[in-house]
C-alpha cells in the first residue's frame, strides 16, 4: 500500500471502524486512574486511533496498573485479565476480521501495545508475543489452519508462545538443533527450547525444528498443542524482571504431529521466524516506551514534590534538563517505533532494518530513561513502594530478547555495507 491509499485509508477512518467490543465498554466514558499524556504521544495519531489509545489507557489504569506490584511480587501470570484483555480485541489487533480480528493494522497496534505498558509491561509482552503467533498463522497458514485456530487465538480461547530459542542456539537461529523427522503422514519432534515466554501456560507452540540440511533453509514451523504425548516443561525460570508471565524451557521427545501441523511449506520456517521477528521487535520497542512514559511521569510528579535545600528538587535546573532529555529520547523512541510500524504495514523493502534500528534505539533508550527516573526518586526510587525499580527490572531484557541489540547493530551493519563506498 503507497502512502496515498494509505493516508486516504487513514481519512476513511471513523468510529464506525472501532471494533463493536470497544465502543460498548466503559472505556470512553469513565475517569482514569491516571493520566499517559506523553509529549506527543498523540501527535500524527488518527481519530481511529485516538479512540484505540483511550481504550487501551483506560483498560491499563484500571486492569493493569493496580495489580502489576503484586503480579510482579507473586510471580502471576494474570491469565483471565489476559483473557479480558481478548475481548476488547487486543489479543488479535492485526488479525483480520473474517477470522475474529479486529483488522488492524501494525501502526495502530503499536500505539496501543504502548498504552497498554505503561500500565504492565510483561503482560502487554506476553500480548505481544500472543499476537505474533496469531499472525504468523494469518500470514503463512492454509486456510483450514487459519480456519481452526485464529478463532481461538483471537478469543485467547487459547494462548501461543513462539518457540525458536535453544540452549545452544540463541544469536545463531539457524543453528537450531530440534529435529522434526517425517514418518508416513506424521512428524517426530525431538529436541529442546530455551527461554520459551507462556512455556508451560500456552496452548499452542509455534516451533521451529529442523526438517532438512545445517542452515536456515533446513528449518520449517509447526503447531504443536500443549497435551500432545512427549511434550513437557521445565520450572518457571528465576528471572530479573518479566514476573508477571512465566519462562520456560520446553523438551521434545518425540512429539508426535500429524503433518497438517508443519506452517508454510517445508524449509521455509526460518523465514517465517525472522518475518514474525520484525514485529515482535516494533513491539517491544512499544511496551519500552510505554514503560519508560509512566517512570517519567512517576518521576515528573515526585520531583515536583519532594522538597531539598528548601526548594522543590523540580526547580533545579539539572532535573529540569534531565526530564527534558527523557522526554525527548521517549519522543524519538516513539517515532522510530511508529515509523518502522508503518514501513512493515507498507511492505517497504526497508521495514526490517528500521525495525532492527527501532528496537535498537527505543529499548536501549528507554531502559536508561527508566534508570534515570530511579535516580531521581533518590532512595525511595530503590525500594518496591514505588514503581520504577519494577520496569527497570521488565525493560532490561527488552535488550536481550526477540534479537539481541547487538544482533539488531548486525542487521544495520550489513544495510550499510549494502551502500558500499563512494
Ligand atoms: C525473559 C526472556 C524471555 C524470552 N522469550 C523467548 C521466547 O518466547 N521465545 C524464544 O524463542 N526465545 C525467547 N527468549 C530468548 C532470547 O530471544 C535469547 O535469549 C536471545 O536471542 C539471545 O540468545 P542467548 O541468550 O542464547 O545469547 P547468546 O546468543 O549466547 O549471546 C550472548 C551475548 O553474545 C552476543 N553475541 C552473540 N552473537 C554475536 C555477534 N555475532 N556479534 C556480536 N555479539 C554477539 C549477544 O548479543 C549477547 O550479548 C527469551 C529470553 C528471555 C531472557
């Protein structure tokens, strides 16, 4: 789609194309908790889209934000307000409507995977990863796989975790050592996953083994269901952060898969791996902006308050600088975001190195913003009462998972090597 038909699709926009779930709810009508007014949070931002950032705002103030503590505390993985969550339309926001989506588009989900982060960021990731799966099915599935499952994905009837990581293959993907080996109209899946979000809790794994030769092109995707006979968990990792959703590893011994399960045809998983990553990573870059807006509004509020030297600590023009800096680098954290959003809903041949560019920059960014608002709260920024050191602790891994942001350096790297020299 050029930018043409896109910003006539963008006018043809009205409330009549807001999902039926979300203007019956009470989302438009009752007072926030409290208030995501980011300095151009809502800049650009269609009135389609506005309408889908107050749903999301009001459904994080009041079904995230009061309980990320004890989720995080408990180690909970909220599973009915996930559910809840579904039946506004966020667990299938890029799904089309024919299967039970609300036929939205990347741009539009990235606007409201952020407002769902300032009020939780890892059960928005979980969100996330849910929806990822959901459109890998959309994208590579047949039409009786599209048929069968996106119902239930798009209700989270039934929850998905995407399967790549091993304990020897983390970087290197395409090293992956999980063999799915065919026999008669069946596939034997043997091997092992590392690091799987929802592992354990999912229904449905999206997994990628390898079915051919060493190399990407030896790797195809399957559907597994969670009460298939040899498929088992390891405990919940301990982790940093992300305590809200479980970690698990997940062990294949021969897992027995009828071969209508294999997505895409055979050898083409790693493709459908990497294309599934370039919106994960977008969206990641989203719930890290969208954690890093509520530290730096905690932050803002404290600062205001809280009085030093006879003065307000607000009133020193070092915090003043400091919230400027933060807010400027959430602004272009946001816009990279939105921009490589765009770049995938248009198909541009440039989408993976603006998504790889935009994880880079937001992730990195806003874990900094989130450390800097810790300093700002001084002592008190330490301690559990408060916020801040939570989504310090959820945003350190957005570094670290859906590619690491070296990894995103070596995607940018290879584009510029592509430009050669002059
Ligand atoms: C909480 C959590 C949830 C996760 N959820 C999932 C999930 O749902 N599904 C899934 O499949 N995976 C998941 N992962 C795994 C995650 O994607 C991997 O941890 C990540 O890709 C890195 O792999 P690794 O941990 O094996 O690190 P390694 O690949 O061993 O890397 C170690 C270090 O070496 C660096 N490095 C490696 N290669 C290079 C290079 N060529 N150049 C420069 N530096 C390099 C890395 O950047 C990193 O700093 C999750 C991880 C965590 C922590």
């Amino acid at each position: 789609m050029n930018a043409l038909s896109r910003g006539v699709r963008r006018l043809a926009c009205s409330l009549s194309t807001v999902p039926e779930a979300w203007r019956s709810s009470t989302c438009f009508t009752q007072d926030r908790l409290f208030v995501s007014t980011g300095i151009g949070s809502d800049a650009g931002l269609s009135e389609a889209q506005r309408l889908f950032k107050d749903a999301a705002d009001e459904f994080a103030s009041k079904e995230l934000a009061p309980h990320s503590a004890q989720w995080d505390e408990q180690h909970h993985f909220p599973v009915a307000t996930v559910k809840a969550a579904a039946s506004l339309g966020f667990a299938s926001l890029y799904i089309a409507e024919d299967y039970g989506g609300a036929g939205l588009d990347r741009q539009d989900a990235a606007v409201i995977f952020e407002s769902l982060a300032y009020g939780d960021v890892p059960v928005t990731a979980y969100l996330t990863i849910h929806n990822m799966v959901s459109a890998a099915i959309e994208r590579y599935g047949s039409e009786e796989q599209k048929r069968a499952l996106l119902p239930q994905l798009t209700s989270m009837e039934r929850l998905a975790s995407y399967c790549l990581t091993e304990p020897g293959s983390g970087s290197d993907a395409a090293s992956l050592q999980t063999t799915a080996r065919r026999s008669g109209d069946h596939y034997l899946i043997s091997g092992s996953k590392a690091f799987i979000s929802g592992g354990g809790v999912s229904d449905l794994y999206l997994v990628l083994a390898r079915t051919g030769a060493a190399g990407p092109s030896g790797i195809s995707a399957f559907i597994v269901d969670k009460d298939t006979e040899g498929l088992s968990f390891g405990k919940p990792e301990r982790k940093m952060g992300w305590n809200a959703q479980p970690t698990t590893s997940v062990t294949f011994d021969d897992v027995t898969v009828p071969a209508e399960a294999m997505l895409g045809p055979e050898g083409g998983g790693f493709k459908i791996a990497m294309n599934a990553l370039n919106g994960g990573r977008i969206n990641i870059g989203a719930c890290s902006v969208g954690g890093a807006s509520m530290c730096l509004d905690f932050a803002r509020d404290y600062v205001a308050g809280r009085s030093q030297f006879g003065r307000p600590i607000a009133s020193f023009q070092a915090t003043k600088f400091k919230l400027a800096d933060m807010a400027t680098q959430i602004h272009a954290s946001r816009l990279m975001v939105r921009r490589a959003a765009q770049a995938l809903d248009e198909g541009d041949p440039s989408a993976t190195v603006e998504a790889a560019m935009a994880k880079r920059f937001a992730t990195d960014a806003c874990y900094g913003i989130c450390n800097d608002a810790l300093q700002m709260l001084g002592g008190y920024g330490y301690l559990k009462d408060y916020p801040i050191e939570r989504v310090v602790r959820d945003l350190r891994v957005h570094s670290i998972l859906e590619g690491t942001n070296e990894i995103m350096r070596t995607i940018i790297s290879k584009e510029i090597d592509k430009l050669g020299v002059s």
